[in-house]
C-alpha cells in the first residue's frame, strides 16, 4: 500500500503524504530517501545513495524524517476506512439530479456516448410534468440537506427550452416553500442560444457549461449536424457572449473533449485561452477500444506531455496577471472535499440520479438505457434501495486495486459507469482513466504549491 507518494513537477520535488493529504516540497536528497510504502533502514539508505550525497548531509536528513514520521506526519495512518464501513448503513439521501430534458440532439457528435442522445431508446422529450415529479422526488429524498443541485442535460435540452422554464420556475416555488436551495445548472451544444435564452440562463442557472472542442479544425471534425457539417463558426459567437455575461458570482465552463484525433489537445485549450475564456475544461473521450477516436495505453505519454504544457501555461497567464481555470487542476489542499466524498466520489446511485423523460430512475445518467440498473420510475415514486446499496459499497476501500493507490484519496475511486462498462464491476477501476487521474492530480497539486508561494 502506498502511504506516501513522490513525484517531479518542472524543476520540483514533491511529496504527499496520502492518509493526511500533507504536501512537501523537498529537495533530490529527500526525495530520493524516501520509498513509498516506507522508510528504509539507515543502512539500506546509505548502501544505495552513498557517494551521491555526502554521509553527514544523510544522516541529518534521515534524522529529520525519522522525527516527521513519529510525530505522524509522514507515512500517517489511515483513519477513514471506519467511516467507510459505518457509511455504508447510513440512509442514502438524495441531493443532485440530472434531468435528462431531451433525448434527443440537434448534433450528431462522433465520440457521443449516449448515441446522439437517444440513448439507446427512442428521441424523446421530458413534458414539464415529469419534471415537476422529479423536483418533487428529490425533495422528498433530500431528507435534511438543504442545497439540491439539478443538472438540465441531454441531448441538447435548449430543443425544449419551454420545459426547461417550465421547470425551472417550479423549482423557485417549491425551493422556497420547503426552505431548499434548488441550484439550476445546464450542460448545452450551444446551437440553440439567442438572446433570448441566454438572458434567461444568464438570470437563473448557477452553472452553465458550453460544449466547444478547441481549434475549429478539431471541433468540426468530431461535432458535427445531422448532414455532416461543422458548428465551430456558429457556436463561438454565442459561446463568447454567453460566457461574456456571466460576472465573477456566476460559473461557466467552455468544455471540450479531446479524443484520439486531437492527443494534442493543449493547443485547444491554448485556442481557447486566447479566445478570451477564463473557465476552461477539456475532457478524454471515454470510448471503447473498438472505436477510432477511443484512447489508448500508448497514446499516454502525449497526454501526459499535454497536461505538463497546460501546467506551464498556467504559471505563464499568473505571472503575466492573465489567470485563467483549467478545471481539472483544480485542488483544495487546506479543506478539499468532505471525508466522506474522498471515500465515495461522486455518490452515484445514492445521492445523485438521472431521471429520463419517461421518468425512470438510473444511477447517472451514463448507466441510462441499461435496464439492469433501472431504480425505479419517479411517476410510481419508487427507489430499488438493492441498487442504491451496491453503488454506497462501492467505495475505495471496497476496490482492492484502490487501496493500493496513491491517489485514492483524490479520485475516490473513479467514475462507478466507467468501471461497470470497461470491467462489467464497480469495483474494477477503469485503469486508462486512474493513469490520466493520477497525472492531473500531480499537476494540480503542483499548480497549487506554485501559485501559493
């Protein structure tokens, strides 16, 4: 097991120390002491870094680690798996959803894991009823949480902007009258914006995340219409005057994907950087071995050279007091997120489902069209409390190959639809995915030591 984890980032050296989540930079000769499982013998550290370094400049630093290790400092204990167990019995309550507002997609978008947004079923669009259901299905399994985020995706949900208000208004009345905060967020191809629509965005969603590849060349390869061609020309216009409105309090996120036909894919977020976007995502495609796009083991070493570069580019915008976001390299290294998240992830199952326009329940909205994974139907209000169990096991300390990972405390696991739809088990982390992870999270960890000092 990994209980400590070292890595180089530019000209730095660093260390974490896992159960803690404590950073250290340090110089080559602690870096080079230190193993990850454990601190070797003096003798052992000796007989393998003598002469590099000098015995007196050793035995100062081994002593110095020796004290950091016995106030538990480095190689800590760990301390949640406890907490993991008791989280497993504890009522699951329900505090996000994502309404699946249309299955249906004015784009047909090469790499689209829910088949141009039909999800493997029929184009369909969600009647503001079954929305309004869905409001009132999460309020009543909210339990005592106060904050409830509701995600309106597709397909393209702006195909039913009518319903979207429709529901959206509900929500306000209903927020108020059961003293919840209903925040409203919205995932959209942006083909459909006018003003109109972005007013309405702008005044009433808390996130509004805009889907644009990068680099025209590479976004009208893969993000196409129904006859074949590109949308760059017509989406970046509104993308930029969407993004354009929003004012420090409100989020937004220009949102890509790269896929095997874009391994460099820094240049699309530099494309995107220089367009003026200051809140930036590009995402790996997730697709099967099989297709053309899908990542590869061996496309590794350019994505991690990617993110190296988007790493550099961050420092360069800071100094240059042209700061931007990449979401993936965020990290909170004082709070980060609550224990019971870094043990569970995303709480897919348990406290986040996607409901369709027919109103049938699923764990997220990757697992929909896989009937095996139905919860229920929000017209019966029912909840398949078998479903939502498996998913609340499955947490890190239930994934033997997790326990092993530096990273766990980070990824908590990896998303639960790529591990079922890679290895056919939650349990089985989808090991592509962990090797991108890992090397985000060196970079954001990095980032953030660098822009703190």
């Amino acid at each position: 097991m990994s209980l400590i984890h070292k890595f180089k980032q530019g000209n730095n050296f660093y260390v974490i120390d896992v159960n803690s989540g404590a950073v250290h930079i340090v110089d080559e000769l602690i870096f080079d002491i230190l193993n990850e499982d454990k601190l070797q013998e003096l003798e052992e550290v000796l007989a393998r870094l003598l002469p590099k370094y000098k015995l007196e400049d050793l035995e100062e630093a081994y002593g110095e680690l020796k004290e950091l290790i016995d106030n538990d400092i480095l190689y800590s204990k760990d301390l949640y798996e406890e907490i993991a167990r008791k989280s497993e019995e504890s009522e699951s309550l329900i505090k996000a959803l994502c309404l699946n507002i249309a299955h249906d997609c004015n784009l047909r978008c090469k790499y689209c894991f829910a088949d141009e947004g039909e999800y493997k079923g029929n184009r369909k669009i969600m009647t503001a009823e079954v929305g309004k259901k869905a409001l009132d299905f999460v309020l009543k399994h909210s339990g005592t949480r106060k904050n409830i985020e509701v995600d309106l995706f597709g397909g393209e949900p702006l195909m039913a902007f009518a319903v979207v208000k429709e529901i959206v208004e509900y929500g306000k009345i209903i927020g108020k009258q059961n003293n919840k905060n209903i925040r409203f967020t919205m995932t959209t191809n942006a083909t459909l914006l006018n003003d109109e629509i972005m007013e309405y965005i702008d005044n009433n969603m808390g996130n509004i995340v805009l889907s644009i590849d990068g680099r025209k060349e590479v976004n009208d390869n893969v993000r196409v219409r129904v006859d074949g061609s590109g949308c760059y020309d017509t989406i970046l216009p509104k993308i930029k005057k969407m993004a354009d409105m929003r004012d420090k309090t409100k989020q937004y996120y220009a949102r890509g994907t790269f896929t095997r036909a874009n391994t460099d894919f820094y240049e699309d977020v530099k494309h995107m950087v220089d367009l003026g976007f200051q809140e930036i995502s590009i995402e790996p495609v997730v697709l099967p071995m099989s297709h053309p796009l899908s990542l590869r083991e061996e496309d590794l070493p350019q994505i991690f050279a990617q993110y190296d570069k988007i790493y550099e580019e961050l420092i360069k915008k800071h100094e240059e007091g042209k700061d931007f976001k990449f979401y993936h390299f965020n990290i909170d290294l004082q709070g980060g997120p609550c224990v019971y998240k870094r043990i569970s992830g995303c709480g897919a199952g348990h406290e986040y489902v996607a409901i369709t326009p027919e109103g049938d329940i699923y764990p997220c909205h990757q697992f929909v069209g896989n009937e095996k994974f139905i919860m229920g139907n929000i017209l019966e209000d029912e909840l398949n409390s078998e479903i939502a169990a498996t998913f609340k096991q499955a947490h890190i300390y239930n994934k033997p190959k997790c326990i092993d990972c530096w990273a766990r405390f980070y990824c908590s696991g990896g998303c639960q639809a790529n591990n079922f739809n890679f290895n056919g088990d939650l349990n089985i982390p989808y090991e592509l995915g962990c090797e991108m992870q890992k090397k985000r999270i060196e970079c954001a960890i990095a980032l953030k030591s660098k822009l703190s000092e």
